[in-house]
C-alpha cells in the first residue's frame, strides 16, 4: 500500500480521490432527508458506525451478565441508590415513591451481599440510603413486602457515619478564590515535553481518588483509568493516536480513559461514556496539577486501526471504547507551550 502511495503520480491520486468523494457529494443531500436513508447511506458507503453499533450491543449484553455476577461494584444499585437519594432530598418529598422499582433494588442487593465481592464503602451506601428509604417512606403493600425482604438480608455497619443524602450546609467551606482558580487553570497546559523521572502509583491514586469526584449521570461513573509507566509500552499507547509524532517518545507515563457500556441497557445512553469520562478527565488533569505533574490530554481517533492497536494492547473488551489519552509527567522546564488562544465569553455566550 505505501508503494503505491509513493509511486502514484499526483494527478493520478487526485482523481481517484474525486472518484470516492463526487458520489457522496452528490448523493449525501438525498440521503441525509430521512433517518432510513440515512441509516441505509452507512450501510452501503460507509462503515465508520460498525464498531460503535458492536460496542453498545456487546455493553447490553455485558449489563444484562452484570444483573448476576456482581464483583465490586454493581451499576444496577449504584443508579437505584442514587434515584433513592434524589427522592429523600426531593421539596416536597412524596409520601410514597420508588415504588416501581424498589423490589428490583432490594433484589439485587440481597445478591449482591450474598456474594460477598461488593465494595465495602459502596454496601455501605447502599445499606444506609435503604434504611432511610424505608424509615421515611410511607407503607405500601409493595414497599412492606421490600421492606421486610431487605431486614431480611441486610448487612448493618456499625460506622457511625452516615452515606445519606445530607444538607447544603454541611459541605466543607472553602477558602479557594476565583483568582486562586484561574491561576490553577492557568498552570494546567498541555505539556507535550517531560524529565526522565518517574510518576509513581501513589500519586496517580491521589490524583484518581478527585477525579472520581466529579459528576456522573445516575453516579455510575463508566470508565476505567488504565496506567502504564513503562517507558516503551507508555509510547506504543501515545503512537495509536493521532498527533503524537515527534514527541510521543518522551512520554514517561499516560493514561488510557476507557469508556464502559456494560454500564447501561439501553441505546439512549451510549453516549454518557464520553460526557463522564471527560468530566472526570478535566478533575484529574487539575489534580495532577496540584500534585506537581504535568498532563496533555490526547484526542482518540474513531479509526478501525488505530482501535483494533488500543485494543490488543490494553485488552479491552467490545464493549470497552478509548474515550482519551492523557500523557503525565514531570514537564521539561525548557519545553515549549503553546499559546492556544482561548475563545471569549462575548464569542460562546448564547441567550435564550
């Protein structure tokens, strides 16, 4: 193929080029009039949509052996608990709510103490937001006979704290000005130019730990961090992606943000991989900063090679989609930045 690249004479390349293009120019405004000519437009010239279709069909079928076998955490409860929770602190809170699916909780959290592989901090969550639930809620036939299941099974800590919905008032204050953070926002720039120095694992859980922090649609955060600190496969991991050429080679460390779709049932949702991974990205990135690390966050292309490379290399599922990269290290003091001008808020600023 690079042969023929090489030795295809320019004018050549240009109208083999005008073969591919000329009938999608033509013909992409007729197809782009409906949803089942546009569907029927990747089925015949394009397959750029395969992978993702795969991916969200693979992730329903991941979620639905996930109802089963539970290891440390369990998508099902995390966003029951959490619809639980926006119930308790609703104004005015109902006398009855989750009535439609407070068996299926209750359920899935009989097994899940049962197998005994749950995280600790998550049972606990679970366990206390459910006996709120059923101390403040108003009985139902439905909601006596969760109840009674759930006495049944449940499995108290004896922490005094409590992982319930709490007020306003009891955050934390503080003192970080507007000025402070934009001098942190400021300090984080891509660096693409790092010392020969190590990036432990102790700092990247401290780093992970705020990131983790961040918002999550229903609190199922549906990603992974994946960390090599090897040198070379730190570099093969930078060189899947796109614009790594020429100092990829530097990288002591990176991060692949590895989107989940085990993590939901339904179509509807396949995008959320991206908005909370992201999300909690830009927390770890600012984190990072803090620590003394430098970052540069690396676009992934949705190229069939350069995922099938990403893939073998982490050994990711199909239902496992590269959200990011993110190279970390020491930076170099004589590494160049670029200016990057940003765009003003009189340029993005929209009213409705």
């Amino acid at each position: 193929m690079n042969f023929i690249k090489t030795h295809t004479p320019n004018w050549l390349k240009k109208l083999i080029l005008q073969v591919i293009v000329l009938p999608g120019l033509v013909l992409s405004p007729l197809f782009k009039s409906s949803r089942v000519l546009a569907s029927l437009w990747y089925f015949l010239f394009s397959r750029q949509f395969d992978r993702e279709h795969q991916a969200v069909l693979a992730g329903k079928v991941a979620y639905q052996k996930g109802l089963t076998k539970i290891g440390l955490s369990s998508v099902l409860l995390r966003r029951n608990i959490h619809r639980l929770e926006k119930g308790l602190i609703m104004k005015p809170r109902r006398d009855v709510f989750a009535e439609n699916f407070i068996h299926e909780t209750v359920n899935m959290y009989e097994r899940a103490v049962k197998m005994e592989r749950i995280d600790g901090d998550e049972k606990k969550w679970f366990t206390d937001v459910l006996i709120e639930y059923f101390t403040v809620v108003k009985s139902t036939n439905i909601i006596m006979k969760a109840c009674n299941k759930f006495q049944a099974c449940v499995d108290i800590s004896w922490n005094k704290e409590k992982f319930i919905p709490y007020s306003f008032d009891a955050l934390p204050k503080s003192d970080v000005s507007y000025e402070q953070l934009h001098e942190l926002f400021i300090k984080r720039r891509s660096v693409r130019w790092y010392q020969e120095r190590e990036v432990t694992m102790g700092l990247i859980e401290k780093a992970v730990n705020l990131a983790t922090l961040a918002p999550s649609a229903c609190n199922r955060q549906p990603y992974f961090f994946y960390v090599s600190g090897n040198k070379e496969k730190a570099v093969q991991i930078a060189m899947c992606a796109g614009g790594t050429t020429g100092w990829a080679e530097n990288i002591p460390c990176i991060i692949a943000i590895v989107g989940d779709l085990s993590a939901y049932p339904s179509e509807r949702d396949r995008h959320l991989i991206y908005i909370d991974g992201s999300l909690a990205s830009m927390q770890l990135m600012l984190a990072f900063e803090t620590l003394g690390l430098s970052t540069c966050s690396i676009n992934w292309p949705d190229l069939e090679k350069a995922e099938k490379k990403i893939q073998k290399l982490l050994d990711l599922k199909n239902y496992q989609r590269p959200i990011m990269l993110l190279a970390v290290g020491y930076a170099e003091c004589s590494g160049g930045i670029p200016y990057s001008q940003k765009k003003k808020p009189v340029t993005l600023l929209k009213t409705v």
